[in-house]
C-alpha cells in the first residue's frame, strides 16, 4: 500500500507542485487549503501517514493547527513536517516544541521533499513496529511468568490435602471484589497475581502443622503466623513487583488492629490485602478443612456480615456479602475447583 501524506497550505501553486512530486515517488497524497478543513477531515477519516503543514496560513496558522490536532486523540500521535520559507531561528524552536518532527524549506527542492517525507514515514513504521514487538514479547513474558505462579501456587496448596486449587480461587475472587470495587486495568491484575502467591510462605511451614486434623497449640500456631513475614521475604525479592510482597504479608492483619504480623488496622493495611482479607476468609469457610465440610452459605454470609469493621474493611465485606446474595444456588465455591 503506499505512503499516504496530507499536505495543506494556502497557497494552490505550492499544493500542486507538492503533490506532483510525491506522486510521482509514488506516495498517495491528499491537499488541504486549511488547517481547520485538515482538522475536519481528521476527525471523521482514517489517519495519514504524514501531515506536510504550511506554517503561515490565514484563519489558523500551523502553530494553531498542531496544537488542535493533537487533542484529537487518534491523531496524537501522527508525524508532522512544517513547510516554510522562513529561516529564522525562532520558527524552528515554536515548531518543535509544538510536536512537530521537523522543518521543509520551501520552495521545495524535489529530491530533499521525497527523502525527508520518505525517511520520516520510514522511521514512524520503524518505531510503531518496534514498539508492537516490544508489546508482543512483554504479553508473553507475562503470560509466562503467570503461568510460573500459577505452578508455584498449586505446589504450595497441595501442602494442604484439604485445600486443593485455595490460592487460585482467592484470585479469582479478590480480582471480582476489587472489580466490583471500581478498581480497572493493571491493578485487577496485580491483586490477582497478589491472591495466587498470598500464602506462599505456607512452603516454609511443617506439613504436620498445616494438615493438623486436631486444634493447633500455642507453639503450633506461632508457627502458622510467620507464613505472612516468610512469604514477604520469598516475593520481596521479585523487584519487578514490588507490590506482590504486600498481599503475602498483610493478608492476616485485621480492620480492628488485631491481627498479624504487624497489628495494622483501617486504612494503614494496603488495600490489596484488605481485599485478599475478605477472599481468603470465604474461600477458608467454603472449603473442605481436616476437622469440617465447607459451612452452610447462610452461615457463612452471617460471618463476613459480623466481622465487617472488626476483621474486615466493611467496604469489601459488603461486595463479599452482595455476591454471595446473587449466588443463589451456593456455586460460587466451586470456583477454580
């Protein structure tokens, strides 16, 4: 397909001399005699290739035009070259610092016109295609890493016979409430990512004490409360992430202040493990544990209900308690199973 380049300028001998050249390079070419119809256009067609932009031009200069253009947002990020006869020093800096990517002299000197159009066109399919690489290998890097985690996450839940597929539910929920919530784009991924790794530090805790079918003594249950600190360890090292640390760490604090390792409460427990807080506590009543079934919906919905603004941040607790209304027939459980 060939190049296609607006040029605009008041002046009809300039936009014929210009699109006589360019079309004989073999660019497709369109000729405006303003920028307002430029911006008309714009607006309702596809995008060009190149904008070649007269600087001085009655109604709207190319100062004014470029600086419209670029609230367009499809049109952001399209190249332009200014065409002027003016030498001057002042010009050039106004233009550039207006986006412009660079200055045409005119009159116009074929062989010049061609190159900077062509090598201009050149390096915008350059960058764009690099730029789509670049976001090609970091979606697969990513798929990769999340399929890690995932593998990771099941290892540690099969420490627990009775908790099989416990962090990939947590997930799953926390990145519903977190939804429900307001929250969009990177930080549903982030919490999600946070939910798979949350109980991590399980890796360093005896399997006699996670799979205990009898209550857990004092000694025993200090045991269990350094999962958080071990698990904060282990993700703190992943700097590309630095938030993923927070969910494995903070997961056990309460609302009220009361909880583990560090007796945060309210808002100084980040938000991600308030979330987590609520998820990991359904998921913990709406599974198989060594000592009972998973609990009767009704009880578990009454649960949450009590323990909004004492164990959990009353904002997620009522998101929990709205899904669990809407699961009407108890299957939610089931997730990730």
């Amino acid at each position: 397909m060939a190049d296609w380049v607006i040029v605009v300028d008041d002046d009809e001998v300039n936009l014929k001399i210009a699109g006589h050249i360019l079309s004989k390079a073999n660019m497709r070419v369109t000729a405006m005699k303003s920028g307002v119809k430029l911006l008309e256009y714009i607006k309702e067609n596809d995008i060009p290739d190149l904008i070649l932009l007269d600087v001085k031009m009655p109604e709207m200069d190319g100062f004014e035009t470029i600086k419209e253009l670029r609230k367009i947002e499809k049109a952001k990020d399209i190249p332009v070259i200014f065409l002027t006869a003016d030498d001057s020093e002042g010009t050039e800096v106004k233009g550039l610092s207006q986006g412009a990517k660079d200055f045409i002299k005119k009159p116009f000197v074929p062989e010049i016109l061609i190159l900077r159009v062509r090598n201009m066109i050149e390096l915008e399919h350059l960058q764009k295609n690099l730029a789509e690489e670049v976001e090609k290998k970091t979606r697969e890097n990513e798929k990769l890493f999340l399929h890690v985690v995932s593998a990771l996450a099941s290892a540690i839940d099969t420490k627990d016979t009775y908790t099989n597929g416990h962090s990939n539910r947590v997930a799953k929920y926390s990145k519903e409430i977190a939804r429900r919530a307001g929250y969009t784009g990177q930080f549903l991924e982030d919490i999600y990512m946070m939910g798979l790794l949350h109980d991590v530090g399980k890796i360093g805790v005896p399997d006699t004490v996670i799979n205990k079918p009898d209550k857990l003594t004092d000694e025993e249950y200090e045991i269990i409360k350094i999962h958080p600190v071990l698990g904060s360890k282990i993700l703190g090292e992943i700097k590309e992430m630095p938030k993923l640390s927070e969910g494995a760490k903070w997961h056990h604090e309460r609302y009220d202040g009361k909880g583990y390792p560090d007796g945060f409460s309210g808002e100084n427990i980040p938000v991600e493990a308030r979330i987590i807080a609520v998820a990991d506590a359904y998921d913990a009543m709406t599974s198989n544990r060594s000592y009972r079934y998973p609990l009767p919906q009704e009880e578990v919905r009454n649960e949450i209900e009590r323990c909004s603004g004492t164990q959990f941040d009353p904002k997620f607790a009522k998101i929990m308690i709205e899904m669990i209304d809407e699961d009407t027939e108890y299957t939610m459980k089931e997730l990730g199973k």
